[in-house]
C-alpha cells in the first residue's frame, strides 16, 4: 500500500527537509512538493531525493497563465494537480502543510490503509495543536464530538473558550487521504469529491494524529499573525465557534477585540491562555484525556535523511 503527500510550500530549505524526512522515516514513497516562491537553492537541493518530486510554481513558472491570489487556491489547484498525475503510481494521497506531522501510533500508515473498506475514497486524521514549552513537546487534542467538545473547551479554556472550536487557533477538520485512481475526483485541502459526494464513504484514521505546530512560541506566532489576520486562518469571513445570538465571535472579532482593548499585553494573555503549556493548562488537559507528548526529533530525522549542513 503506497501513500504519499502533496504540500505547497514557502519556507526555508532546512524547514522543508525537516517536514520531508519526518515523513519518509513513516514510510511516505512519495512527496510532492510545489515551491510557492523563486527558492531556487532549494529547489536544487531537493530535487535530487529521488522520493522528492519538487516543481516551481512563483510567477512564469506557474502552470496557467493566471496565478491564483489566495494561497488557499494555489494549494488547491496543486493538491488536484497532483491527484491527477495519477499521484505518482501512489495508492493514497494526503495534503499536508509544512507545519503538519503525521503521527501513526500503533500500526503504520501503510498498515491502516491497507485495512480500509474498498469503497473508501476518503481516510481523515485528525489535527492536535502544538503548545509552547520550554521542557517537553506537547500538543492538545480535541473532542470530535462537538457537544461534548464545546463543553470541554469552556471548562479547559475559562476565558476565551466560549469562542475557540476546541481551544483551537487553526483548522480543527484536520486532513484528508483521498484514495487515487478516479478520473472524476475532485480533491481539495480538507476534502475530497466525487459525483458531488462529498468525502465517499469516509473514515476516520483513528490510529493517526496529525501534530500541527501552528504557534510554537509567542514570537513565531507574532511573526505570522498579521497575515493570518487578513489573509489566512483568522481572516474576518470565517463563521464563529458560535452563533452570534449566543454571544460567539469569529476568532477575527475576538483578536482584533483583544488587540483593539488591551494591545500587545492582551495578545501575550491570550497566547498564555490558550497555547503555552503551564501547569495548569497541562492538568486540565490531562483530566479530560486531551494531552499529547510526542517528541517528534525532526533535527535528527534531517540530518539523516539530508546530512549536516555545513
């Protein structure tokens, strides 16, 4: 059972190699990678793993004449670019971010494939967030169902829960293996479609988690929230956790509302909150059964996938 990754990247080369070896040490047989800017170094360098396939996609590398905008729609017009290049003789395909790490805990990702229905075109892993923490690596699950979540992000989160999915900052759907070979698929970040059936006979990977590292500390998480803010997973039209009549805000109106109150210093208590690993946030987390230590050694997978760099 072959499975692999199609990823949109725009980051520096040794962040790609650290995302690429992590998942060739799980047994990916192929990643595909599109770089989403002019990274020519590494460009070169990755194109000589010959598990890689790298393509430039910046200005007239593109592959149509008009460049998409929004990232959101390059990634999408390259996860179907992918699927339908047969995938590279791959039986599963997942699109994952360069921030996102697979994490199959018992069996491997080839074996909890190869055990899916036939009919399955669609195999989803959920996400955990990472924490920010000085003494272990550790990331915070959710509920799926969302009752009982939203009970739980009120009771772990006592400030901002009311309007967090989970206690969440990014995408909580997680991400999907969509199974290769259909003509008529139409697959896209967090989806897949066919015959307008959206995710056919889907599955949950419950097996795998996916460890997102959203907002590893507060100066990474700085250093990117301007554009979230206009341009990505904060942006202003994305539905709140909430109904507005219950008092729910989108996570926009409650940052911008944060920002606009309290500036900077109610943005580092809000970051204190929800994503660094205190104490307390830890045992709550623990009571509910939602905490996660899983020390994922990406440095060392690079190096042993890539080599030192000089």
């Amino acid at each position: 059972m072959k499975w692999g990754i199609v990823s949109t990247i725009k980051a520096p080369l040794e962040e790609i190699e650290r995302f690429a070896a992590h998942h060739l040490e799980l047994g990916a047989d192929r990643l595909i990678l599109y770089l989403d800017d002019d990274n020519k170094p590494a460009f070169q360098a990755l194109r000589q793993h010959p598990k890689l396939r790298v393509l430039r996609t910046h200005g007239e590398h593109w592959r149509g004449k008009n460049r998409p905008v929004k990232h959101q729609a390059r990634q999408g017009a390259n996860a179907r670019h992918a699927y339908k290049r047969k995938a590279d003789g791959l039986d599963w395909l997942a699109h994952i971010d360069v921030d996102e790490f697979l994490w199959p805990r018992e069996q491997t990702l080839a074996e909890q494939l190869a055990a899916l229905p036939k009919g399955c075109m669609a195999a989803r892993v959920r996400p955990i967030e990472a924490l920010a923490s000085q003494t272990g690596t550790y990331f915070k699950a959710m509920t799926n169902e969302r009752k009982q979540r939203q009970r739980e992000t009120d009771a772990i989160y006592p400030t901002y829960g009311h309007h967090l999915n989970g206690g969440f900052l990014s995408h909580v759907a997680g991400k999907l293996f969509a199974r290769t070979g259909s003509e008529e698929a139409d697959f896209r970040i967090h989806n897949v479609f066919l015959g307008g059936v959206q995710n056919p006979e889907q599955e949950e990977l419950l097996g795998t988690e996916l460890c997102h590292i959203h907002a590893a500390s507060y100066g990474h998480w700085m250093q990117n929230y301007r554009y979230r803010l206009s341009h990505g997973v904060y942006r202003a039209e994305l539905k709140p956790n909430r109904a507005p009549e219950l008092g729910g805000l989108t996570l926009h109106e409650l940052l911008k509302t944060i920002e606009d109150t309290d500036g900077e210093e109610g943005l580092k208590a809000f970051y204190e909150e929800v994503c660094t690993a205190t104490p307390e946030l830890l045992k709550r987390l623990d009571d509910h059964g939602l905490l996660r230590n899983y020390d994922l050694e990406l440095e060392a997978k690079r190096q042993k996938h890539f080599g030192p760099r000089t």
